[in-house]
C-alpha cells in the first residue's frame, strides 16, 4: 500500500469550489505546488461511477438457482462480511493481482467460490463461479450513480477531455460500450490492460501519457482516499474524493458529495 514521505501527510487546499480561478494552490506541509486550470478529468469507476445492482448476493443466489441449486439471498448474505474481508486480506497481501487480467477474475472467482461453500454447494462449483461472474458483464447488472451522467454531459460541454482510471480486468471497457458511456471518455485505463494499479504512479502516468496532458492540468476523482486520493497526489495530479455518505471528512483531499459538483468546481 502507498505511503507518504514525512512532511505531506496533510493538505491544506486554497481553492473555494465554485470559484473557478486560473491557478488553484495547494500546500502540502511547506511546500507549495501551483496548479493550472485542468484540462482533463479522470475518474474511478466502482463505487465512483458505477455500482453492483443487484448486488452480489442477489446475483449469486439467481444464477445458482438458475444452474440447479436451491438457494436464496438469505442463503447468501450472511457470508458477504467473511468475503469482503478475505478480498481485503488478499489487497493488503498482494494488491498486484489486479495488474493481470488471469489474477483479476481469478479473485472474483475466488469469492464465489468462498460464497457457494457456505451455501453448501459442492458440486458444479467451477460451473458456477465462471456463470457468475459471467453475468457481471452484463450491464443489466450494473447501474450508473444518479449524478453521473449529467456531471459527465457538463465537463464535456466545458470542454474537458474525459477519462477513466481503474482497478478493474480487461473487460472494464466492453463493459462501459455496453452501457452506453465509452463515448464519455476519451481514454479508458484499466489496470489489468496496462500490468499497473492504484495507488502506484505508474498507472496514472500512463493515462496522462495517453491522454496528452500533464500531471498539473489533470484531475482524478474517486471515492478511495488511498487508491485515489494518495495515488493521484503522488503522481502529481489534482485528486478529489467523492464522498456520497461523508465518511471521508478527515481526508486532507477535496471532497464532493454529489459528482455534479465537479462542473462548477473546476
């Protein structure tokens, strides 16, 4: 995981949102770094742009039944905790599964599989995994955050160039033609596809390098301070947190709660 050099684990910003000034300031301990108005904006995409719906146990549950197994959501929910800690367990580990296409399904197939042991189910377990995962390529699967097309519309209309940056397997673009928002973005990052993750720089550097734009006229806004947040800011980007249920109010980044917010604030 990313950390940061002694002297810049806090910041203090000198920009008001909604004042659009040409050179917004930031002071990370004493140092200050001027940064011109931005040109680009990339974006996260799970949790930021996108979320699961239905969610996961929902999905499971239907595509088990769909394959024979008789099961229900109750069935389910009572291990997501156990998944979701084993999927943090194995982030802190080795993160860089996530740089690898094979590595990146194989942890989703790993969770589903934790899920149908608890459920009971011991046969046709590859089958199944594979089914459910298969199903969240779908886009019926996944719905887009009330905000995010307008916010999108108003940055295009303002005449930024759009991208997205993303801990995501190689089929995070198919995905996005599916639901009809590749023509948003003019580059589209994901992890799997470049061998690279947040929060390490390298990821970031290669999407300015796509997209032809410096670090100091790029701004990219997730909702993980840590992937996001430390990531963008050690890469020289200009990072804000989407921050829908306020839980990030002790993070030294900007925030905004609704992702509208970001056209008025840029």
């Amino acid at each position: 995981m990313a950390t940061w050099p002694s002297g810049k684990a806090e910041a203090c910003k000198a920009f008001t949102p909604g004042s659009n000034p040409g050179v917004a300031s930031i002071l990370f301990g004493f140092e200050w770094i001027a940064m011109t108005s931005p040109k680009a904006v990339f974006f996260d995409i799970g949790g930021t742009l996108l979320f699961a719906d239905p969610p996961v146990p929902d999905v499971f549950a239907t595509v088990a039944r769909r394959l024979g197994h008789n099961i229900t959501v109750r069935d389910v929910e009572p291990c997501m905790a156990d998944v979701d800690a084993y999927y943090q367990q194995e982030y802190l580990r080795d993160g860089d599964f996530w740089c690898v296409h094979e590595r990146a399904v194989q942890i989703w197939l790993d969770m589903y599989a934790m899920m149908a042991d608890y459920c009971g189910i011991r046969e046709g377990v590859e089958e199944l995994t594979q089914a459910v995962y298969d199903d969240y390529l779908l886009p019926q699967n996944w719905s887009l955050f009330p905000d995010v097309e307008a916010c999108l519309r108003g940055l295009k209309r303002r005449g930024f160039r759009l991208g997205v940056i993303s801990n995501w397997d190689a089929s995070l673009e198919g995905l996005l033609r599916s639901l009809g928002m590749l023509p948003y973005f003019d580059e589209v990052i994901a992890s799997a596809a470049v061998n690279a993750r947040k929060p390490h720089r390298a990821i970031f550097e290669i999407a300015l390098e796509r997209m032809g734009v410096s670090a100091d006229k790029a701004v990219h806004v997730g909702d993980l301070p840590e992937a996001d947040g430390d990531g963008a800011s050690h890469a020289g980007l200009r990072p804000v947190l989407i921050d829908r249920g306020n839980i990030h109010a002790d993070s030294p980044y900007e925030r905004v709660q609704l992702l509208t917010d970001l056209v008025s604030m840029l």
